[in-house]
C-alpha cells in the first residue's frame, strides 16, 4: 500500500527458524569479523539492558521521520514472533521513538527486540525488562504520531545497510545484520572462529604462551625487518 508519504509492504520472507536459532551461541563480534567487519553498527547503538542480553531474529525494517513513530506502531501490528523491529529515524538525536509501553507490547506479541540509531526513553523500566532494546541514549522527548514512514523498505540503521529478512545479531558488544543471502555460509564460518578463539585460549591457559611468530610474519610482509 502508498498513500503519499506512507509505504508499507506487509510482509516479507524470512529465514528458517531452526536456521535462527543457530545463531544464538554466536557472538556479534565474531560474526563482524567473518563478514569484514563491515556489517557492524557503529559504536553509538549499545544495548540498554542488563548485562547478557542477546537478541537474534528477523529484520523487520522501518523507515520514520526523526520525530514520529506511528509507522513502528503499525510495524508491531505486522510484525510476526521473531521480529525484530530495526528502526530508521534518519539518526535523529532530539526525540525518543520507543519507550516503556510500546517495548511491553513487542514482548507480548512475540517480537524478539528493538533496534534503532535514535534515542529511547523510560530507560530504567527498559533496563529491568527481560526484552532486548538497543539505541542510541535516551531523552525525555516523546515521538509525534502524524505517520509519514515506510515499513519493509531497505533502510540504514548504524551506518549499516539493513533489507526486511536480514539476520539482526546484538549482544553487550553491539549489533551486527548478516544478510540474508549469506546466513548460512556466515553461521559456519564463525563457527570455525569460535572454535579456534576457543582452541587459542585453552592453550594460553595450559601453557602460559601465546604463540607470537605471525606478528613478526605480518610485519615481514609490509617490508619491516628487525635487526
């Protein structure tokens, strides 16, 4: 449907749930790292939960006017268990665009947390709930609901292109957006990580070594020679 200003396409394809739900011993970091580092949100989208949280869902993405979140209430409606609602308010920095009663009413409906680059507000009730939030700050300053937005369109949130059907990934670190199209190639490769991060560890811990010889082999490869 468009009327003017407003577009929203209803639906969208997501991933297997079981494909999700692999996702969920995976860290953000890692799997920034398996895609280039590119695909992190800037530093500025930080949880505002209690320590451990961890969100893991499909992307469903709304585009708004810095000062308006009519189009997210209308978002919740469409959203289906597992969503996870990635808000673009064009980085706005003067209005909250969620709050305590809209992130009640996500939880309630299944949907699996909020992310946006804007400001939120009732941070404390936010901060003791058990449903994932990550923005950017908070301000007392509510949204205007005239409704001039889009719902499923490919948006930007954190410097970080996101298309409806994206895997969203947010832990204490941050958030990360696998696209779709590489889920799968994406969930194996951090795996692989992991595991050598893991492997790594372990033997720092039995030995008291890092082995250090590919420090000097970068370097070697950049014309440095020590003497």
């Amino acid at each position: 449907m468009t009327v003017s200003d407003i577009r929203i396409i209803r639906d969208f394809e997501r991933l297997p749930k079981e494909l999700l739900d692999e996702y969920k011993d995976l860290a953000a970091a890692n799997i920034g790292d398996v895609m280039g580092r590119f695909r992190s949100m800037d530093y500025t989208v930080k949880s505002m939960n209690k320590l451990g949280v961890h969100l893991v869902g499909s992307a469903l993405t709304i585009r708004i006017h810095p000062t308006d979140n009519l189009m997210v209430h209308k978002a919740i409606d469409l959203a289906r268990p597992g969503d996870v609602l990635v808000i673009d308010a064009f980085g706005g920095k003067e209005n909250a665009i969620i709050g305590e009663l809209i992130s009640h009413y996500a939880k309630i409906k299944g949907i699996a947390g909020i992310v946006t680059s804007s400001p939120i507000r009732d941070v404390h009730a936010i901060y003791n709930m058990d449903f994932p939030v990550f923005a950017r700050g908070a301000t007392p300053r509510g949204p205007l609901k005239e409704g001039s937005g889009e719902i499923n369109t490919i948006i930007s949130c954190g410097t970080v292109p996101v298309n409806p059907g994206d895997i969203i990934v947010g832990d204490d670190d941050g958030v990360v957006v696998v696209p779709k199209e590489d889920a799968v190639d994406v969930l194996e490769q951090t795996k692989l990580i992991q595991e050598k991060e893991k492997s790594i560890i372990d033997k720092m811990c039995k030995t008291g070594n890092w082995e250090r010889k590919w420090v000097d082999e970068i370097l070697q490869q950049k014309g440095y020679s020590s003497q």
